[in-house]
C-alpha cells in the first residue's frame, strides 16, 4: 500500500488578479470576485458558481472560496467597502443624469404618440 505523501509547504495559489479598471477579478476570466462572494452568501455552492459562471474553472472557485473563508472579517470589510462605493457612484449617476426628467419626457412623448389624430 502506498503512503500519501504531503507537501505542506505547498501552497495553493489564490487566482485573483485586477483588471484596468480596479475590479478584481476570478482567474483569467471576467467574472468578478464580488460575483463570487456573493452567489457563494447567498448559498450557492461551488459547483452552483461553476454553473452561473461558466468561464469560470472549479478549482479556482474552491481557491477563492477558501480565502474568503480564512480572510473573512478582511474581505466582509472590503465587500461593504465595494457597496458603498457602487451605491454612491449610483447615485452621483442619477443626478447627473436626471432619470425623473427622461422618464417624464418619455411618457409625455408616448401619451402624444396613442393620442387620437
């Protein structure tokens, strides 16, 4: 019978890389390490995350879920961090964009537009 022999010097890479644009990202794909974190909070399971992701690869799920898991309070302040400025974007956006002015502009164009001629 052979005897398995352990390297516990090994480590196991984390495929984590930032894109150009700041975003952290899973692998070589596009899929972000939000994405992740959040399918894996909301119950899904690796294989799950493989199956919404499909570029993904599963040993990079399992890598990744398991630096979640031994990084948590580090990365739980980091996915609120992310929240916060993705909401603040969202609404400097919205000002700037005056949604309430596009949509009132809208339904008057389409009221015109099923008005009898």
């Amino acid at each position: 019978m052979n005897v398995l022999s352990l390297d516990r010097e090994r480590s196991v890479k984390v495929p984590l890389r930032v894109d150009e644009g700041g975003a952290v990202r899973v692998g070589e794909t596009r899929v972000s390490l939000l994405s992740v974190l959040a399918a894996f909070q909301r119950g899904a399971t690796p294989e799950q995350v493989v199956h919404s992701f499909p570029t993904l690869r599963l040993q990079d799920v399992y890598a990744v879920i398991s630096y979640y898991l031994a990084n948590r309070a580090e990365l739980d302040a980091w996915i609120a961090e992310e929240r916060l400025e993705f909401e603040r974007v969202r609404k400097e956006t919205e000002a700037r964009c005056g949604h309430e002015d596009i949509r009132e502009r809208l339904l008057k164009r389409k009221a015109e537009q099923e008005r009898p001629v």
